[in-house]
C-alpha cells in the first residue's frame, strides 16, 4: 500500500524534506545538517525539495537534531533526532518540555535512537534506530592520503567564528589550543563548509585525512566511528583531563544527542576524553587514549535502509568519478529564501485542498532572486518607482505568519532577496492604475505603521532614555509613518535601528538598520559570554552602527554591506536647533547608570566624586541627564539642553552622537584614570567603550578625543574644555549611503535640509 510520503512524492516528482539548512543570510552550512538531503537523495536516487518544518502538508524528516522543531501536517521520520525541549534554545527557565503538538500525525520507522523515539511518539517501528549518515560509506569510500594523527572536530557553538579556510575556536576555550611543536600533527576541524556539495565532500575528506579522531560534534563521531576512524567523543565535562567513561543516562548530564546515538547502537556506556574547556589538552595523551581503548562499533545498517519511507534506489557514482559528481546531488540546491520556502508551501497545501489535484512539484527557492524595484514615496503615499511584474506578497516571519495588516513592507537589502511590493500591482503601472494605488494608499494612510524593536518604556520604567526613545523618531520621520512595538523575542518581521540592541533580538526576521552589538551578550544563554546567532533567527542588514558590530555578525556567517552609521545622526534634519543660544561653557552627559535614580530629575549616584563642580564653574558647567518624559518635545529640549553648551564630554554613546551631528565639540569621558587621551579605535589594547570605538569606526574617524577620569576622584574641568578645543575636529560623514539602506520607502529625500514630521505621526508612537 502507497503511504502518504511516497503518494507526495511522486505527485511532486521530488521528495519534500525539511531539514536545518542554509538561507540567504547565511554564506556557509552546518556539515551535518546539509548531510540530510543528501542522504535521502543517495538512497532514493530522487531529487530533493526543501519543506518547511512547520506546515499542514505532508513531509520527510531525516538528519539532525530537528524533530522538535516540526508542527502540523503528516511527517515521517528517518534516523532523526529530538530534543527534550520545543524551545532548546531559549534560558533553561524559559525552556518548554516537548510534546508532540496536535493536529500533527507522526510516523517514525527509524528514528536516531531510543531517545528520540520516545519524544516523537512511542517506540520506533521495529525498534529500528540509527542515523543515516551511519551509510555514507556504502556511497563513498575513497582512498585518503592520512595526514594527521589525530583530528579534532569542533561543534557550532565552539567557533569563534563562521570562517570556511581553518576553524578558529572560542579564544576562551584553552583546550583547542595546539602548540607549534604539534601544529602538523593536531588538526582542527571546524563543522563549518562552503554552500554547495563540493565543501561536504570536502569535510569528509578532511575528518578522512585524520587517523584519529576526537569530537564534539555529533556528526563528527558519526562520520569517524561509520568509516572506522578510532575515535572519543571530547566531552567538555569533568573536572580532570583524561579517559573517562561516560553512562549514557537520558537524565544525565552528558549530550542527549550523543546518548541518544549511542543507546540506538546498544551500548549502555561509551568512553570519551573528558577536558575541560578552560584548560590545555595533552594532545599526546588523546592519541595514546584512543588507541588503547577505541573498537569499532556494530552498526545495523540493513534495518535502517529497510526503514527507509520510500523507494530505495540508491545513487551510483558516474563512470570515472565519484558519486558526489552524480547530477542528482550536484543539483541539489542547499540555501533557500525563508519567505520563498513558506510561500511554495501554502501553494502547496493549498492545491491539495483544493480536491487532490497533483500540485506542482515547488521549484526549490532559489539561491539568488532579482531586487524587485525601489520604492519612493509621492506625497506621503508608497509606489513603485519602476513597473513591477509578479509581486511578491508580503515577507513572512519566521513562525510562517505574515506581516499583519497594516505594516510597511521591508526592503530585502542589501543583495539577496525581492523586495515586497506594498500591493500586488499590475504588469504596467499607467496614469489611471497609479493614481488607484495612490488613493488606495491614501484611504489606508493611518493604518500604515512600522513593527520596530527599541528599549521603550514600561509601566515599571515610564521614563524614556534619549538615545533608545530617538529610534522611533528617526524611523518615523523617514518613513513618514508612526511605528509600533515589536518585542525582542517576537517571532516577526521588524526593524530594529538605534541602541546596542542587535544581540538581544531572536526569533523573526530581523532588519538590521544602524544597529549596534555587545559581542559579549548571547541572545539565549547569558552564561555564555560571546555572541551566537540564535535559531529561527533570520538577519536582513541593511547597514550596522559601525565596523565592530559588522565583525561580530559577519563572524556568525551573516552579510553586512560596508554601509554604517547611527541613525540618530540625521536628527538635526528632524529636530533643527538653530534658533538654540550657547548658555554654557561644558555639558557634561551622563550615562543612565550614573544617576542615582532612573528619572528626569535624578542627579548624579554620590559616590562619583568626578561630577563634583566647584561653585566657581556651577554657571557654566551643565551635568545633563537622559532620562526624559515619553514625548517628542520632551526629546526636542533634551536635545536643546545638549545642544546649549559650546562642549560636550560624555559618557553616553549618544551624548557624543548628538554633539558630533549638531557640530558641537566633544570628547569621551572615560571611567579610568587617563586624563587627555587621543584612542585609536582599531587598537584593542585601547580601553575604549565599545559603544563608542563601534560608531567612530563606522564614520571613519581613527581616534576617538577622551579625557579619562577615575570616578572616585574630582575632574579639572579647564582642562577638559582646553583639551576639547585643542583637538576637536569635525566628522567628514554625511550618512547618505545609511540613509539610502533604509529598508522601506523613504518618505523624505536626503538632498532636503528638513525632515517635517505630522504631528499625527509622533502622536501615534507609543514611546
């Protein structure tokens, strides 16, 4: 009898699978995600369709740690994994137990192992577990030159960076370091590949290469123990170095994925080299340990192909090469368009419903899509600038709900994916058509408003922060539409501009625009002192603050154009204060965690003895506070208060921001004993904020002026104020290119000198 698996297959003429693969704001592949459609492809001998996790149609799983992930519809697992929990990523008290969700219809005649089984819905069909890449070898087995005598192989997470040429660990983690004596005989392996099928062949040559192997990766031990490698899982546990035999206990506190793996093979206990991360590893010991107590594995391997969902028909190498030349795996495509993948799959379930007609096998999203046209903005009303042909509908988020009603679509920039035209237009745009999309864009003006994540306030914090509240003014005023709330875990799309924010944003799709990163917060675990790319995380960068954010995301595998800058840089256009006068001599910006409380009127915490002014300065020295009511015109004499003295010294990012747009002369006011300092940026042994080396680096300023001042001691304010005036020169930015990144429709041109905003349009911000 013809399950439904194969029934979808053959109307389709491809097998829809769902796998952890790459999208278009990612450059490389996880070594053992992208081994999932390969797999299938090798033992089918049938091409392979991408399929969203969470859908209503009918869908594979196979490779991978995923199982968690799938809702909906009717799926059939193949060696796959499971996770205890349906959101792994999130902080362990946030963390949800896994439940199969309802209205989803789980068959499972092979899952990874017992554990996984269990998860997914019961016992495995005949109790058959294993994980298909465990038949790589019946494909491929070549002859590998051994180059080095041991391998060790990295897991995602223990990169410092996404780098393709050489894994590069944590500089944190002691145990991967590899003295130069040993640098020819100790290999690091990053997980981390190319896209495209030549870089997996590739990373099995290179784990081949190794005559021992020590992994933290799953995929690493799979790869080693299939193809007879002697090998020990590199637990980071225990508090001494050394051999270690490890019980397999679901409930312990060894990797479920690894436990999961070996318990399917039967084995209750495995050895593995315990080293803990903070300490140098004996490399002389690993390959000893190895050899004195590795033995193979016993592999049912038959079971699991007799498991396999579908036809076996398994993949033959073409005359003369191998079987990674064979046109179906060099045609498998292995990075997609999120929003394509969602789009293909409503078509899809949709045609199903509509009477069980064979739909359309859904072409593979593709890799590189055409920029739709841009978009501008004629009397406060979206058009298209040029025709549009074939509109695409709006962007999805990353939970597969579109944007709601009402929100102004998002360019794709700055290369990969088309833009979403606000309406579906038609072929040629004429005068009747275009002045219908103006009067429909017109009727629904007010409902028009921007999702935006920026610190807002909250009933237990009313008071807006400066430099955070400015985000929705310059959003608002370029767009020339109000914007909304959009949380920082919301599973949406939204923009997200001004404030070192960018790595405390997780779920969605996410457009970066000016945005700012501390490289040492993880969105997910805080005990993690670095920053990782968070699953169900799409990144759309238009433009970052400056050059040290770009690093940290480009070190992710996400693209960042060389386009920086600080939004707020433009408010001078928005809030002009030529009418200001200069009413003191020194403004002196506090950091909000130096008040002594988190309100407008609160003064100085009065331990920092530096805010000290003598009663001879107290007429021209002006300690100014950032916390202001959540109105535009408290902002605007916030700004004025700023923009009053003939000098700035600053410990906000954004007290230094304003003073530099507005043309007033300012200096960092650094927190450890200095005095007059002139900081390259690009010197990390400069201790500089990093806030502050972020945006200068941006606007290509290499020195950043900074009188540094112990707090504890009191400041000599003339020679802050001679030091200012001796060194201070303009900024040569002008923010055009961050200006012209904005991800949707400008309502303003950058060649205006004022950016008027309706007063309707603040008057529906909810600061």
């Amino acid at each position: 009898m013809m399950n439904s698996l194969l029934r979808a297959t053959r109307d389709a003429g491809q097998i829809p699978l769902s796998w952890a693969g790459s999208t278009l704001e990612m450059d490389y592949l996880n070594f053992g995600d992208a081994l999932s459609p390969v797999m299938v492809a090798l033992l089918s001998g049938l091409d392979v369709a991408r399929v969203p996790t969470r859908s209503k149609s009918v869908r594979m799983g196979a490779v991978g740690t995923i199982g968690h992930g799938f809702e909906g519809g009717e799926v059939w697992f193949w060696g796959t994994g499971c996770s205890g929990w349906k959101n792994p990523s999130a902080p362990v008290p946030e963390r949800l137990p896994f439940t199969v969700p309802p209205e989803s219809t789980f068959h499972v005649p092979a899952s990874r192992g017992p554990v996984s089984a269990r998860l997914l819905g019961g016992k495995a069909k005949g109790g058959v577990y294993g994980d298909p890449v465990w038949l790589l070898p019946r494909f491929y087995r070549p002859k590998v030159e051994k180059k080095w005598d041991v391998g060790v192989i990295l897991h995602l997470s223990e990169l410092a960076d996404r780098s393709f040429a050489q894994a590069n660990p944590r500089a944190d983690y002691k145990r991967f370091e590899v003295p130069a004596e040993l640098a020819g005989k100790v290999h690091l392996i990053s997980t981390v590949t190319p896209i495209g099928i030549g870089g997996l062949k590739d990373k099995v040559d290179e784990i081949l290469a190794c005559r021992r192997i020590v992994s933290t990766s799953l995929h690493g031990m799979v790869i080693a123990e299939s193809y007879g490698i002697p090998c020990l899982y590199f637990s980071p546990q225990g508090n001494e170095p050394g051999l270690a035999q490890t019980d397999l206990d679901p409930e312990g506190t060894t990797d479920l994925r690894i436990v999961d793996l070996y318990t399917g093979i039967g084995k209750p206990k495995i050895w593995s080299y315990s080293q803990p991360r903070n300490l140098a590893t004996d490399w002389q010991d690993v390959i000893e340990t190895i050899d004195d107590v590795w033995e193979p594995v016993s592999i049912d391997e038959d079971a699991l192909i007799n498991a396999f969902p579908l036809e076996a028909k398994p993949l033959v190498a073409p005359a003369g090469k191998t079987v990674w030349d064979h046109p179906v795996l060099t045609g498998l495509v292995l990075q997609h368009s999120v929003e394509e993948l969602r789009r293909e799959d409503r078509k899809r379930v949709a045609l199903a419903r509509a009477g069980g007609a064979k739909a359309e096998a859904p072409a593979a999203a593709v890799a590189v899509a055409k920029p739709a046209p841009a978009l501008k903005v004629v009397s406060a009303m979206t058009v298209p600038s040029t025709p549009v042909s074939a509109a695409k509908p709006a962007a999805a988020s990353a939970s597969g709900a579109p944007l709601t009603d009402g929100s102004a679509a998002l360019a794709r920039a700055p290369e990969p994916e088309p833009v979403p035209a606000p309406v579906a237009a038609p072929t040629k745009i004429g005068p009747v058509s275009r002045e219908r999309l103006e009067t429909l864009l017109r009727f629904n003006a007010k409902r028009l408003s921007i999702p935006l994540s920026w610190v807002a306030t909250t009933s237990e914090h009313p008071h807006a922060n400066l430099g955070d509240a400015l985000s929705a003014v310059v959003v608002a005023a370029i767009a020339g539409v109000p914007v909304r709330r959009a949380a920082f875990d919301d599973a949406s799309e939204r923009m997200v501009a001004v404030g070192t924010i960018g790595h405390a944003q997780k779920n969605g799709v996410l457009h970066f625009w000016g945005t700012g990163m501390d490289a040492t917060l993880n969105p997910v675990d805080r005990s993690i002192r670095q920053y990782i790319r968070p699953q169900n995380t799409d990144f759309v960068v238009h433009g970052v603050r400056g050059r040290k954010t770009q690093a940290v995301l480009r070190g992710q595998g996400i693209k960042v154009p060389d386009v920086f800058g600080d939004p707020v840089w433009f408010l001078p256009r928005i809030m002009p204060m030529k009418h200001v006068k200069k009413t003191h001599e020194l403004g002196v910006i506090l950091h909000i965690s130096e008040l002594a409380s988190m309100d407008p009127q609160a003064g100085v915490k009065e331990a920092l003895k530096r805010y000290n002014i003598p009663p001879s300065l107290a007429g021209s020295i002006r300690l100014i506070n950032t916390y202001t009511a959540p109105k535009v015109d408290a902002f605007a004499a916030k700004v004025e208060e700023i923009v009053s003295c003939k000098r700035i010294i600053s410990t906000s990012l954004h007290g230094m921001v304003i003073a530099e747009t507005y043309g007033v002369p300012c200096g960092w006011f650094g927190t450890y004993e200095g005095g007059r300092l002139l900081l390259d940026v690009d010197d990390p042994e400069n201790r500089i904020d990093h806030r502050i080396r972020d945006f200068y680096s941006g606007v290509g300023k290499p020195g950043v002026i900074a009188f540094c001042r112990d707090r504890s001691l009191e400041t000599p304010w003339e020679d802050v104020i001679t030091w200012i005036d001796e060194t201070w020169q303009p900024l040569r930015y002008d923010g055009r290119d961050l200006f012209e990144a904005f991800p949707v429709a400008q309502g303003v041109s950058f060649d205006d000198a004022l950016w008027p905003v309706s007063g309707d349009v603040y008057a529906r911000i909810p600061f």
